[in-house]
C-alpha cells in the first residue's frame, strides 16, 4: 500500500475574501480591479494613496470611484480603510464607525514603505484615536516593521514585535490587532501565542519564496516587497501557521502594483502584484505543505470570522491545470508585471 497522498484534481471552496488590497485609483484601479473582482467577493482595501484616505468623506468617495470601475455583472464588495495619521482625531472613528463602510484604520510608520509618507511618526501621538477604536471594536491594521536605519532590513519585523506591538497590546488589550502581511517565525509565534483579539494576514508570495528568491541569477526587482522576503526558516513557520487552520491566520494577497518602469529602476518600488492569479498561488503554496483541506478556512472562513462579517455564499473550484501567465499585463496607460510573468503554474480557477 501506498503513502502517498494523491492530489485532487479540483477543489470547491467558499467563495474567498482579500483581506489586505492595494487597488489604487484612477485609470490604474480600472486594470486592475477586474483581477482581484473575479478572484474575491470581497476585499479590505488599503488607504496609502496620493494623498491617503484619511477621513470617512475620503473613503466614501474611494469607495464609489472602485464601484464606479467595476465592470458591469461583476460582483465585489470593497471594505474601506482610514490612514491614521498623528492627526487623526476620535471625532473621526466614530464617524468612520458610523458609516459603515469603514472597517478598519491602518498604521503605516512613516517611511515604512510606498506611500507611508504621512504615516505615524511615533504611535503615542494616536492615543485617543486608539482608545477609540479599543472602544467602537474598530480594527486596526498594521504594517509591522520600524523603521530606524540602523536596524537591519530584515530584522524590522522582529523589532518592531518587542518595540511597539508588545507596548501597544499592553496599553490596548481589547483592540483588535491585524499584523499585516507577517514574514517571519517571529511573527507567527507571536501571534498564535498571544492573548487577546490578535490576527495576521499572510500573502501568497511570502508562502512560496524567500529571499533567494530576489537574488536568484540577478536581481529580480518583482520579487520585492515591504516586508522584504525572509530566509526559508520563517517561511516554513509561515506555512505551517497559515496551513494550521488557527482561525488567527488568514489570505490576504497584499498584491501591490507598480507600474514596469517604477519597479525595473535604480531605485524600485516595493511591491508584488498577484491580484491575475493570487488564488492559484496559494493553492500551490497549501498543495505543497499537504494541506489542501485547510485553504478554505484559511481563505474564506477565518476572516469574516475576524471582522465580524457573513461568510460569502457563493462557491469558486480551483482545478489542477497548467498555465502559462502573461509576460506583461495593461496598467493604465503602462504596463505591470505580474508575479510569475510567462512562467507556467499548476493550478486555475474555473
Ligand atoms: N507591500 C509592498 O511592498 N507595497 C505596498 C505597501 C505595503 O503594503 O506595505 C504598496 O502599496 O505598494
Ligand atoms: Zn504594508
Ligand atoms: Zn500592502
């Protein structure tokens, strides 16, 4: 007899939601919303555009510009986000509260990374925003790493852990906590092992890759991102949280685009962009650890879960079919390159 598990040949799955989106605006978000509309039914949409949503009245007409793109008999519900800034008054949680369009505020530590300009530059100046949103049980979303020169790239979520998720936590217990986008072993102990309402989206390339990865022949400037991939060891540790079925874990895609030319430069953006084909990816990544059973909590299950939303009642079937994606891809009037550009991969949503 055989141990060998055999792989299905399809999986039929609850309909998943993104929950951490870059959509952009403009004539950017009319290419690339089409992607992330046919992979998701809903997605948390981040705010860091030029200039950020930071108020309720921003968001409301964000949100009506990404219904206003949306092609016609598609069906995608975007959940709106507040770029907290030092500024950011109580006043303007409880009016994000009361919209109802808003789910979550975002922290972005200044110069963390693209458009983080006007983000925070030290968290004790949001306090009484904080305990606002301690209060409405308004989550809040944060990207994890410091940003001091002189702590090394890498190390910048492991910091960032003892220097201002710990105080934070201490000070908030009650706050919903979204560590965003971990990359780290470090990060996903911290958040399986933690008391209170801590959660941690994962993306797909964080499951697949680790830092050989951006350095594999060449430098390959489509493999960098914020929170820059990690040695193998975290991402083994990120596999086994996101695949652990802890409900703490769940798929958010952070597919970020960035126009060709921004990323093949001296100085290139950060950013992957999987919104094409993000769903194949991490059935790849769940297919690989064994643990295609577990990709249903982890993408359409866990998160509602979280924001205290319905699950979707639709259902999408991914089937084992081999691809070739696009070398490139439209992005307003230039082009993006997606993840896997020309390469072929194992798994397509029907
Ligand atoms: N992840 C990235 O590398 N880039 C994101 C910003 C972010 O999520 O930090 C972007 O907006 O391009
Ligand atoms: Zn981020
Ligand atoms: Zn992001």
């Amino acid at each position: 007899m055989s141990d060998l598990v055999q792989t299905p040949s399809s999986i039929t799955i609850t309909r998943p939601d993104d929950w951490h989106l870059h959509l952009r605006d403009g004539a950017t978000l009319a290419s690339v919303l089409p992607h992330s509309a046919r992979q998701f039914a809903r997605a948390i949409v981040m705010p860091n555009l030029k200039p950020p949503v930071t108020t309720t009245a921003a968001a409301v007409a964000y949100r009506e510009r990404i219904l206003a793109a949306l092609p016609q008999g598609m069906d995608f519900e975007p959940l709106m986000t507040l770029y907290l800034t030092n500024n950011t008054q109580p006043d303007e949680i409880v009016r994000a509260q009361e919209s109802g369009i808003v789910h979550a505020v975002k922290l972005y530590p200044a110069g963390a990374t693209t458009n983080s300009d006007a983000g925070v530059t030290d968290l004790s100046n949001c306090y009484k925003a904080l305990e606002k949103m301690q209060e409405l049980g308004m989550p809040f979303l944060v990207h994890g790493e410091v940003t001091d020169q002189d702590i090394d790239l890498f190390d910048r979520e492991a910091v960032f852990i003892e220097r201002v998720m710990r105080p934070l936590r201490r000070d908030f217990p009650a706050l919903n906590i979204v560590f965003e986008h971990i990359t780290t072993k470090h990060a996903a102990q911290y958040v399986a092992e933690a008391e209170g309402p801590i959660a941690a989206t994962i993306t797909a390339h964080h499951l697949l890759y680790n830092r050989n990865d951006i350095f594999k022949g060449g430098i390959r400037p489509h493999y960098y991102c914020l929170p820059v991939l990690k040695r193998e060891e975290h991402r083994l540790a990120l596999v086994t949280a996101a695949t652990s079925g802890d409900e703490r874990f769940f798929l958010g895609t952070d597919s970020a685009p960035h126009a060709q030319g921004a990323k093949e430069a001296a100085c290139g953006c950060a950013g992957c962009y999987t919104a094409l084909h993000a769903m194949e990816l991490y059935a790849e990544a769940f297919e690989r650890a064994g643990a295609l059973d577990k990709l249903e909590a982890f993408a359409s299950l866990n998160g509602p879960a979280f924001y205290n939303l319905p699950v979707n009642e639709g259902k999408i079937t991914l089937k084992r079919e081999q691809w070739t994606l696009p070398e490139a891809l439209p992005l307003a009037d230039q082009q993006v390159i997606p993840l896997n550009a020309g390469e072929t991969i194992n798994w397509k949503m029907v």
